[in-house]
C-alpha cells in the first residue's frame, strides 16, 4: 500500500459510537477524495483509559494517554466507546 502523502487532524468531543470515518474525518479529506476515506496511520491523544474500536477491535489507551499506529494498515473503521475528548492525526 502506497501512501499519498495527505495529512489530517480532527479534535474535539467525538460522540459515543459514531464512526469519525462518516463523519469529522470525511470532512477533511472530502476535498482530495470523494470517496469515504481509508486511513492508514493514526495518531490519537485521549485520557487514559479511552477506549476506541479500530476496525472492530476494542483498544484501550494507555497511561501516557498516546495511542499511536505506525505501520501502514487499513483503517476502515474508528470510534470511540464512550463520548471522548481527543485529538486525531491521520495519513490517508
């Protein structure tokens, strides 16, 4: 998989359940993209112990607040468990 280079950052309060790829996130890319996006890195700072859903995986993250995913893979899919305040970095 190639990366094209685009950056993004969404943040703020993120709703329980609701998938930023519909949502925070199609807005910043729908400029370069019209279709939904695929993201393949991320960077996310949350309180400890947030809990997001990545492609349907339960991730909880840590003390340092940091969760942060450097190997290319295909992110369909990121939500937050509960209603959270965070800050997202993505590549897509």
């Amino acid at each position: 998989m190639i990366l094209n280079g685009r950056v993004g950052q969404v943040s703020g309060s993120f709703d329980k359940d609701k998938d930023l790829l519909d949502n925070e996130i199609r807005e910043k890319t729908k400029k370069y993209d019209s279709e939904r996006p695929t993201l393949l890195k991320i960077g996310i700072q949350a309180p400890e112990g947030t809990v997001i859903i990545l492609n349907d995986q339960e991730i909880t993250i840590g003390k340092t607040g940091v969760y942060e995913l450097d190997c290319i893979v295909p992110i369909t899919s990121l939500k937050f468990k509960e209603t959270t305040k965070a800050i997202v970095d993505f590549v897509y």
